[in-house]
DNA sequence: AACGTAAATGTTATATTATAACATAACCAT
DNA sequence: ATGGTTATGTTATAATATAACATTTACGTT
C-alpha cells in the first residue's frame, strides 16, 4: 500500500519537517501534537480520530477525544495535516510547504490515499470560481476508486 | 439567498422530475422518500439529517433515524440527492438526469450550495485519474469560501 | 382471492464522530 | 515572581450514523 523505502525514516523526516516549520513560524510543536502526528505517519494512510485515541492510550492513559481533535485541528489548520471528509480520517501532508490545491486519490479496496498536485485541477477551479465572484477559502477534492495496484495494472 | 420565483413551484417540480425518474427506472418513490426529499428541497440548500428528523417528526410521530437515512440513502443512490461531505448535510440535485461531476461552490457566510458543472474541471479529473491508472467510482469537489452576494460584488 | 417473496419501514439499541464548558498546568514576557 | 496567554486535563454531552431484528407493504404468481 505504500511505497517509502524504510518507513521509520518516512516518520522521522515527516516529525521532522513538522517541527521545523513549527519553528519557523514561532508555533509549540508540544508532545501531544507530535504524538499525533506521529500516529498518523505511522499509519501511513488515513487514520480516524478514535483510532488515534485508542493508540495512544495504550502509551498514556488519560488521553480524551477533546485532545486528540484539538491536536488534529492544530494539525490541519497548519498544514501538516488534511483531513478527508468521505472518510472522517485525516492524513499526514507530503509536502506541507509545497501544497496548494491537491486533491486525494482514494482507493475504496486497500485505503490508500495518494495526494496529488495537478495544475490544470487548480486552474480549472480558479477560472469557475474567478466566473462566480466567488472567494475561495479551502477546496476540498476527494476522488474514490480503484487504484492501478489494485486494479493489478501494470 | 435562492432566487427561484416561486419556491412552491420549484419543490413541487422537483418532486414531479423525482417521480418520473423513479418511474422510468422502475424504482419505488414511496411516502417516506417523496416527503424526505419535499424537505430537502424546502429548505434549498444543505440540509441535516435530523433536522429533516425533526421536521418529519412534527407532521409523522415514530419517524426514527434510520428511516431518515435509509431515504437519504435511496435519494443519493438514485442521485436525487448530494451528500455534501463536509458539512454532513444534504441537497437536491438541480439537474438529476445531466448530472455529471459536479462541484458545490459552498458559501460559509449565507450557507449557500451552488451546485456548478464545469467540463474543464471534468476534463483534468479525468485525465489525471487516468494518468494514475486509477478508476474513478465517485467524484467529491468541494469549494468552500464567500460567494458573491455575501461579498457584496455587484 | 390467497400465497409467497422481496422490498420497505418500524423499532430498539448502540456505535461513531465531535464539541461544550470549565479546571488546571505549562509557557513566556516583563 | 507576576500575570497573561496558550495548551492540556476532565467531565459530560451533542451530533451523526448504523446494526440487528420485527413487521408491514407491494406485487407478481398461483
Ligand atoms: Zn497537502
Ligand atoms: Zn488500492
Ligand atoms: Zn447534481
Ligand atoms: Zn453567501
């Protein structure tokens, strides 16, 4: 389902990536938010609120939902973070510096969630928006089907 | 915020449109779904599950969730009715036999859902599915942001 | 009409997802 | 150290959605 050559270093970079950017715009990378995020690399793909929380409170008892949505809110409103709404999941963002308008390709057999950029998307969702006064704030693009690996193209 | 002439009219045209697809389809427009998407198109615009529960209450005692959403369900399917994901709420299509893949331009000030159809936006979607040798089951374009009436644009 | 079947709805209970409200603790600038 | 701000802990509950099984309804066949 996913292709990094060593994952903990895919987990690593991304913990790593965060707190940096966190650095640089003066925000608290805390532990409860890397413990978070960190989950979420981990699972390599989308993974649910409650999902989180059951894993952590295996490492640390007395962890709640509101905290773990308070750390995906952090998350996600930073970036680091996207959460899909046909799946009430969130996923770690591949390039949380890079990322403008992506969209997510979900595949309904295995679950993966390939983010991707694609111009033509970003310029057609411009242009409509640009024709209807419209002012965009957050677009949210979720295609589902079969990926090539489970489709058994080659 | 929605600028039929006469509403009355566009809810009963719905209804009426609804009524020959199911018929041509040999589907069933039964009571529970006929008044479940009266209320969806009453409201015209995103509407929630159970305040079309609570309405539905008010005229039918013993009206349950599932009942609500087994309908919601049957509207969808038959694409009467658009899940907006991330709102978790629901609309009447506009436009039930054109419908292709569509997007919402979703005012987060008025709570308007415009539902627009753009062959440019079709087009890179398709193609960029296509380049990923992924086949595409569902399509969710989701745009939130201000729209024109509420940005005061002439 | 009576029967059999499948589809739809009723009903009860519960699962899943998310937030409100307030208390405490940690952090940071002065 | 003090005070303000941000983050987390804690309790409770709101909001969204489905599982499981019982009953009713629609409808074609006998
Ligand atoms: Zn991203
Ligand atoms: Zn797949
Ligand atoms: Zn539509
Ligand atoms: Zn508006």
């Amino acid at each position: 389902m996913h292709n990094c050559t060593t994952h903990s270093d895919c987990i690593a970079e991304a913990l790593q990536r965060a707190e940096d950017i966190c650095d640089a715009r003066g925000l608290r990378f805390t532990d409860v938010r890397r413990k978070v995020l960190e989950l979420v690399w981990q699972s390599h793909g989308p993974i649910k609120a409650y999902d989180i929380l059951d894993q952590l409170d295996q490492r640390i008892a007395s962890i709640k939902p509101p905290t773990v949505y308070r750390a995906l809110d952090f998350l996600t409103e930073n970036g680091l973070v996207h959460k899909i709404n046909s799946l009430n999941a969130f996923v770690g963002c591949g390039h949380p510096l890079k990322h403008r308008e992506c969209y997510f390709l979900i595949c309904s057999d295995c679950g993966e969630a390939k983010e991707c950029c694609n111009l033509d998307i970003v310029d057609a969702v411009a242009k409509t928006s640009w024709r209807n006064q419209f002012e965009i704030k957050n677009v949210t693009l979720e295609i589902t089907g079969e990926c090539s690996d489970c489709r058994g193209v080659h």
